[in-house]
C-alpha cells in the first residue's frame, strides 16, 4: 500500500535547493558588488569575510524562498483552475496523480547545484525543470481531460504565466527607467 503523503516534502525541498543554489550564486555577485562601489571595507570592519558572506547568504536565501514559494502558490492555483474548467473529476483523485511531479521538482533542484557559477544555467535547469513537469502535468490529467480539455489547459497555462511574467517585466521596467531618469548626469553627449 502506498502512502500518498510519502512525498509530501519534497516541494519545501525543492524550494530550498533552488534558493540555496540561487543564493550561492548571488553572495558572489553582491560581494563584487560591494567592493566595486566600495562598501565592501566598511562591512568588513563589522563582520568577517565568512560572516559577511554567510548573512548575505541566509538573506538571499529568505528572498529566493520568498520567490520560489510565490512561484509555487500561483502554480498550484492556476493548475487548480484549470482542472476546475476542463477536467471531468470532482473528487480530487486527477490532483493526487499529479502531487508525485515534486520529484520532478526535487531533482531539478539537485541537478541546479552543478551550476552554482552560472546565472544563466540555473536559469535554463528552472525552466527546463518547469517544462518537464508541465509536459508531466498534462500527460497525468489527459487521462481524464478531452482533447479540447488538453488544449484549453495548455492555453489557460501559457497564457496566465505569459501574462504573469509580461507584467513583472514592464513593471521592472518601468522602475528601472524610472530610476535611471531621476540620477543626475553631468554631460551629455551629442552625437
């Protein structure tokens, strides 16, 4: 007999590999940062090299578990809708199929610490990890789900996280040119 809540962990797992592995990378990034614009020295004479890169770690630790935890709410909300609209189960039976893809998740977030060096590489194994357990949802739910089901679900999906992330990205636009209008230049350069 198998206990569907055996791997009920594994999200709260993935969620810290990724934001370990995210962090490690991070610290790095905000240590050259810092001595760029010359924080660094004035940091050091509070907090040691490890200390300082260990409390830089735990605070990117808290923000990218913040993010990833948000990341995982929306998910598990919008694959919920779009089981509501296109599925025929009304019992919960389709949703404990698909709990077991947090392996997918789980390995995603080991396979992310080859490449504690490489933004962009924890990037690709994010989204590669995510594709595969889209690719793991659908292929679960078309059990139960019509084809014209299959198809509204990957719309709804690809629409919501396209919108989600189009939103983000102008917003964070939007800051930065705001921010980049309000800092004083000293001269222009005419062309």
């Amino acid at each position: 007999m198998k206990n569907t809540y055996l791997t009920s962990y594994l999200p709260l797992f993935a969620i810290l590999l990724f934001s370990l592995t995210f962090s490690v990378y991070g610290v790095d990034v905000l240590v050259e940062l810092f001595k760029k614009i010359g924080v660094y020295p004035g940091m050091r004479e509070f907090l040691s090299d490890i200390q300082l890169k260990f409390v830089l770690l735990i605070l990117l630790m808290i923000v990218f578990f913040m993010i990833f935890a948000a990341l995982k709410l929306i998910a598990e909300t919008i694959n919920g809708v779009s089981m509501l609209f296109f599925s025929k189960d009304s019992e919960g039976q389709l949703y404990n199929r698909v709990r077991s893809g947090s392996m997918i998740y789980f390995i995603g977030g080991l396979v992310s610490s080859v490449s504690l060096k490489s933004f962009m590489g924890l990037l690709i194994i994010f989204a590669a990890t995510s594709i595969v357990y889209f690719v793991y949802f659908v292929y679960k739910i078309s059990v139960t789900v019509s084809k014209a089901g299959i198809i509204g679900v990957i719309t709804l999906q690809l629409f919501t996280w396209s919108s989600l992330f189009m939103t983000v990205f102008l917003v964070i636009l939007k800051l930065y040119n705001g921010v980049m209008a309000s800092l004083p230049i000293m001269s222009k350069v005419k062309l």
